[in-house]
C-alpha cells in the first residue's frame, strides 16, 4: 500500500511553497487580489503537483538508471497511482481554478495544464525544454491575474519565466554536471532579473495601488525599499549558489543551484507583489523561503 509520505516525495510537497506566490503576484499586478486569490492559489498548487507527478511517471526508465532512490523506480509507488495522481490532480486544479475564477480562469487553466504535461511528456529532454517549463510559471502569474487587467501583469509573468528559466536549464545537469558557460549566462540572468525587479511602471499621483490604497509619504517610501530589499535576498541566496556552480561545476553543486533556485523563488515573488503596492502581502510571499528551505532538508524539491 502506497504511504502518504511516498506520495509526497512523488510530488515533492514541500516545492509547492514556491507557488502560490505566482498567483499572488499576478494578482497584485493586475489589480484582482481578492477572495477568489486564495482558491486560484491553490489550484495553481494542485497542477504543480500535478506535473510533479506526471514528471516521475514519463522519467520513471531514466529514473531506475540515474536516481533509483525515487518513489517510483525504488518500488514505493506503482507506475499506474502515479500516473493516477498527476490525472486526479490535473483534474482538480482545473475545477478549482474554473469554480474560482470561471471562464477567464479556465481560458489560463487550461493552456498552463496542457503545458505542464506537454513538459513532462515531450518537451523535457529537448532543446525547447527550458522555454517551455518557463511558460508554464509565466502562465501561472496570469492565472493570478485573470480577473483583473492581465495586461499590467506580463512584467511579472515574463520575469518569473525568465527566473524558471534558469533554474529548468541548470536542472538538465544534475546528474552530468555542468561546462562553467552554463552557470555563467544563467548568474548573469539572474543579476538583470534582480536589478530589473524593484523598478515599477509610473504611477499618477494620488493613483490607488492594486491594493485599493491611496499610497503617499512613508507608505510610498516603504512600497519602494521592501521590493528592493527582497529582489537583493533572492539575487545573493540564488546568486551565490550559482557562483559556486561557476567555480566547481560538479552535478552536487549543480543539485545545490537548483534547489536554491526552487526555494529562493518566492523572495522573487514578494519583491513582484510589493512592486504592485501590496507590500505587507510581498513580505509574507517571501517568508516561505526559509520555510521551503527547512522542508527541503526532508524531501528534496528536485
């Protein structure tokens, strides 16, 4: 009988921490934070999850050569109840986006599940592969933002997608470790995403944020250093890890990256939703990273 504890590793439960804030930060840029937020959140939790195990399921061959510690090639969940779960949890993340947020939230559900499993079972191992997982975060933001103006929301979408980037593209060598050019352009990537980040679109004075709050003296003052201060921590934790790739491109240093990458991304998130004006939410977002971090000492997120 399959454990609950197995079922977590499959979908590496604790990785999800770095989800929600998507939502929220699309939210908080297209002006639709609200009581639908939460219930998008978590079906945007659901179809990660989803993918995490639809992801074991199509490497499960690979998996028994390179990681045969992992549920399904070590014998501790079937191929058919992993195949099961990325299905019934495709399946409630769809329901839950579309009861939340109707069609507009279905019209972004959709593509992002179909994108997700067009990862896992075909464009992983190519070329496109990083692009296409980039995608799926980007599309993620937008399911935030469905209800609101969308428009306001493709900054954060494409800054997401271009840290997914990087993290999916180191990924691709755990195992084989990696030339020092990789670590390189993804550091450098890196920099421009955390120097880019805190910079926010002209606002008209007296303009309400995305908050429903009129911003003036020190509120403005704090709406602009929090951003700041977040985008940096996410650029040292996550920079850091990368430079150390730099100097010892080793698959365990690479490993160490990427779940830097995993577990800094919702620092990234909550500089994002500060930037719209929803500070108080941003530094919440980012308080899950060290939460992730502490998690990810008892299930690895990659």
């Amino acid at each position: 009988m399959t454990r609950l504890a197995d079922l977590a590793e499959l979908v590496r439960a604790p990785a999800a921490l770095s989800v929600p804030g998507d939502v929220l930060s699309g939210a908080a840029a297209a002006g639709a934070l609200g009581p639908r937020t939460p219930a998008l959140a978590g079906a945007s939790v659901l179809l990660y999850w989803a993918g995490m195990a639809a992801n074991d399921w199509a490497d499960r061959r690979l998996d028994a050569v390179e990681r045969p510690e992992r549920p399904i090639p070590s014998g501790r969940v079937r191929p058919s109840v992993a195949l099961g779960v990325a299905s019934g949890l495709t399946a409630a993340g769809l329901a839950v986006a579309t009861a939340a947020g109707g069609r507009r939230a279905a019209a972004v559900a959709l593509p992002l599940a179909a994108t997700i499993w067009g990862y896992d079972l075909r464009a992983k191992n190519t070329a496109a592969g990083p692009a296409v997982m980039a995608a799926c975060r980007g599309l993620d933001v937008l399911l935030g933002a469905s209800g609101g103006r969308v428009v306001r929301a493709l900054p954060a979408a494409l800054t997401v997608a271009a840290h997914t980037w990087t993290v999916t593209a180191l990924s691709r060598r755990e195992v084989t470790g990696a030339d020092r050019r990789l670590p390189g352009l993804t550091l450098a990537g890196t920099a421009l995403i955390a120097l880019t980040t805190p910079a926010r679109p002209t606002v008209l004075s007296g303009a309400p944020s995305s908050t429903g709050c009129v911003k003036r003296g020190p509120f403005l003052r704090l709406g602009e250093l929090v951003p700041a201060v977040l985008a940096a921590g996410y650029a040292a934790r996550y920079g850091r890890a990368q430079a150390r790739v730099l100097a010892d491109p080793s698959p365990a240093r690479v490993r160490a990256a990427v779940g830097a990458g995993i577990t800094g991304l919702p620092a990234l998130q909550g500089a994002l939703t500060a930037r719209a004006g929803a500070w108080l939410l941003g530094l919440a977002v980012a308080g899950a990273a060290p939460l992730g971090r502490r998690l990810a000492r008892l299930i690895s997120p990659t």
